[in-house]
C-alpha cells in the first residue's frame, strides 16, 4: 500500500488490485479525491473495469453494502484496507447521471418520489450514522452540531460565526413547521442523493455513495435530488423539511471541522455563516 500525495489516505498498489481483480491494472485514474476519500476508474489487462474507492471515517458505505440488498446498488466488493479506513471495489457500470438528463421540474420531484419509495424498499439490517426520526434524537443531534461550533468560536478559529448566532441556531431548531416534519413519515434516508449520485440504466436507477445515511423524514432526500438539479425544493417539499436539510449540512460543517478537516475550518466557518443566513430567510 501506498499513501495518497496530498491526504491522509492509504491506496492499494497496483499488484494488490490485481490480486483482488485477478488481472494486472492497465489504467488507473482518479476521478474524485478529498481529505476523507479517494476514488479512482481502474481497468485491468482483460478490459475489466471498476471504481476503486477508499475512505477515511465517518463513513458507513462498507457496512451498509455488506449488509443491503436492493436492485438500486452496483455490485460492491468489500477489501481489506488498513488504518481504520475502508476501501472497495464496484463495477463500473456504464450509463449516464441523472443531471445529464433533462427533465422538467415536474418529471424531476416524481423521479424523487420513486427513487424514495425503492430507498425504504431496501432489505437488510442498514446501519445509520445518527437517527433523527423523534424530537429527543433531533434535539441531541443539534446540541451537538451547537457544541462543536461553540468550541471553534472559543478556539479562535470560527470567525464569522458567533455565540449570538448559536444562540439563533438553537432557536430555529425548534421552529413549528421543522417539528410538524420531523413527526412525518420517517424511514431510511441517503443523505446525499445528488442527481451526480443517481445512474439511469436500462433496467432502473442506480444509487451510489451510501456513505453517512440517516434515520429521519424521508422528504429529505427528495429536497436533497431537487436541489441538486437546480429545482427549488420549496415547491415540492414542506419548508420544515428545508430547514432540516439545512441543519444537516450546518452540522456536518462544524463535525467535519472540529473532527475530520481541521485544515478547512475557515472554509467551514464561512459555510455555516451562509447557511445561517438560508435558515433565517427561512423562519416562517
């Protein structure tokens, strides 16, 4: 194994792939990288092709691929990695995205609605990264995104955002129309189901990156697809579920800073500032 130039990220060598694909590598490219993962089109000697990919925690796409099943998933090899990071081997599968389709918008918050259904048809015992289906889960979930912005602002690091903030954060938590949706139909929720993370094939979508799923108002999903598209999610979905798409990204911001990213809090710091700024327009 060998470690990734810029991240802290260790990848397979090219022998150690032809072990698991069972033909030398000829071609291998990186189509995506970050500080957390790494994923790369890979083609063997035999014309095999496959998406490697490794990540570095939170992540649960490893434990979620070995344990559902569903005709909405690419076939997953998962292979030893080391280091507490995880990797895998995917076919790749030959189709186009759902953003390189056009659609209109109304075509668009159907696909959402059907994508949603096959979500909760998923079978097996689907690990989640937090629940937030019940009022006590959710206002955990958020005195702990508070907590970690808070101790960015005693820090220092954290400029643009301020305890006077906090505070309205904490507030807007608990707006009416948020908590009417949290009381709605809840079930298993991707969390990132971007047009990008939807292939259309031939026989039915297929998703991809199943790395921090949740357990909440399936609605988000649908706001999460929408947005992606460049499709207000308002006009299809309760403006509660917006507020909590919101907090979901506010949250991820300041755990990845406290926790994953240290070196992007200032770019951290300037995204929670404008989401706080979406939450309030937002508060009706």
């Amino acid at each position: 194994m060998h470690r990734h130039p810029s991240f802290n990220l260790l990848l397979h060598d090219d022998e150690e792939l032809a072990e698991y694909l069972g033909s030398p590598v000829s071609q291998r490219i990186t189509i995506h990288e970050w500080p957390l993962s790494c994923v790369q089109r890979t083609v063997t000697e035999q014309g095999g092709r496959y998406i490697y990919k490794v990540q570095a925690p939170p992540t649960l796409e490893a434990q979620f691929y070995a344990r559902a099943q569903s005709p909405l998933l690419v076939p997953v090899r998962v292979i030893e990695a080391k280091d507490n990071m995880t990797a895998m081997l995917m076919e790749e599968i030959q189709a186009p995205r759902l953003k390189d389709i056009p659609l209109k918008d109304s075509e668009a918050a159907s696909i959402a609605n059907d994508l949603i259904d096959m979500i909760s048809q998923i079978h097996g015992d689907l690990p989640v990264m937090f629940d937030i289906s019940t009022e006590e889960g959710w206002a955990a979930y958020i005195e702990a995104a508070l907590h970690d912005i808070s101790e960015c602002i005693h820090e220092g690091s954290f400029k643009e955002v301020d305890i006077g903030k906090v505070n309205k954060l904490r507030e807007w938590s608990q707006a009416p129309a948020l908590l009417t949706e949290l009381r709605s139909p809840s079930g298993y929720v991707h969390a990132d189901l971007k047009a990008e993370n939807v292939l259309v094939t031939n026989d039915g979508y297929r998703v991809l990156d199943w790395q921090r799923p949740i357990r909440g108002p399936v609605s988000l999903d649908a706001a999460a697809l929408l947005h992606s598209l460049g499709i207000d999610p308002v006009r299809y979905v309760p403006i509660g579920i917006m507020q909590i798409y919101h907090f979901l990204h506010l949250a991820w911001y300041a755990q990845a800073a406290r926790k994953w990213v240290p070196q992007g809090k200032p770019w951290f710091d300037h995204l929670i500032t404008e989401i706080a700024r979406d939450l309030e327009l937002k508060q009706i």
